[in-house]
C-alpha cells in the first residue's frame, strides 16, 4: 500500500480506560478487523491520567485519517464524554457490562456532549464500521455483503426447518 493511501485508510481507535477492558476491546477488534478497517487500541483514564488521554486525542486530532473513537470505561464512565467533547470524529462508548448500573453513567450525557451508546462489543465495532462506510465506498461494500451473507444464513435455516416437516 503506498504511504498516500495507508494515510488514507480509515482507523477504529479504540480508548480503554485501564488494563482490565483488554478483552472487551479485543471483541470490537476482532469483528473491525474482519471489516478491513484498521484498529488502534490505547488506553488512558479520563479520571487519573486526563493529561495522557489528551496527547492522545493530539495525536490522533491530527492524523488525518477517517476515524471513529470507540470508548470503553466502567463504573463513572467519564472517559466517553471527555474524549467526545475533544473530538471532531464519532465517538461510540461500549463500556463492560460488569455492573448493570454502570451503564447510566454512559447514558446521561451533558449538552452538547453526545457519544453513541452500543453494549455489545461486536454492534459497536460493526456500527463504527458502517459510519466509516459513509466516505468509504469498499468499507460500505463490506457491510453490505456482511448483511446479504447473514440473511441467507436465516433464509436457508427457515428452508431447512421447514423441508423437515417441523
């Protein structure tokens, strides 16, 4: 891939806020990756390391890639809100369903704050890979064949059940 297009390609990045999310983000990796988009994966605490996860969204502010910020934080999930009120790129917040209450902390946002909130690590990196789709035509193809192939999966489980009398 020449360097014109590598700086082109689309990123998923994906901001942890501690060491414990690296199974969570692995999931969203892993069904990304099976997309073709690029995965990134950091980690920083908007809690205890703010100036960390600042140079962070520095660096990647300045990249000139496509991107979608994937946030995965528990507990007081300060992290998604902090990061999308710095970004100019979609931010999803998926955080780990360990505590069932943790999730309102992800969905009471303040104004003019507003990540995405998926639960399920593979809908959030394939919702991150749709908004990539938009300005990208063979990520958009992807998905799209993703979507016929599962369907069919569907139709010929009906055809089978159905063939078998049930």
């Amino acid at each position: 891939m020449s360097d014109q297009r590598a700086a082109e390609q689309p990123v998923i990045v994906i901001l942890m806020g501690s060491p414990a999310d690296r199974d969570h983000a692995a999931k969203i990796a892993e069904t990304a990756t099976a997309f073709g988009v690029d995965v990134e994966q950091r980690i920083g605490s908007a809690h205890k390391t703010p100036q960390h996860v600042l140079q962070i969204i520095e660096q990647y502010e300045a990249d000139p890639r496509p991107k979608v910020w994937v946030t995965i934080a528990g507990r007081s999930n300060a992290l998604s809100a902090f990061v999308d009120a710095a970004v100019s790129a979609p931010v999803i917040a998926c955080p780990p369903l360990s505590m069932p209450e943790d999730v309102w902390s992800s969905l009471r946002m303040p104004g003019d704050v507003s990540p995405m909130v998926v639960l399920d690590p593979a809908n959030a990196a394939q919702a991150a890979v749709k908004i990539l789709g938009v300005a990208d035509p063979s990520i958009a193809t992807r998905v799209r064949a993703t979507r016929v192939a599962r369907a069919a999966l569907v139709i010929h489980a009906d055809h089978t059940t159905t063939s078998d009398g049930n």
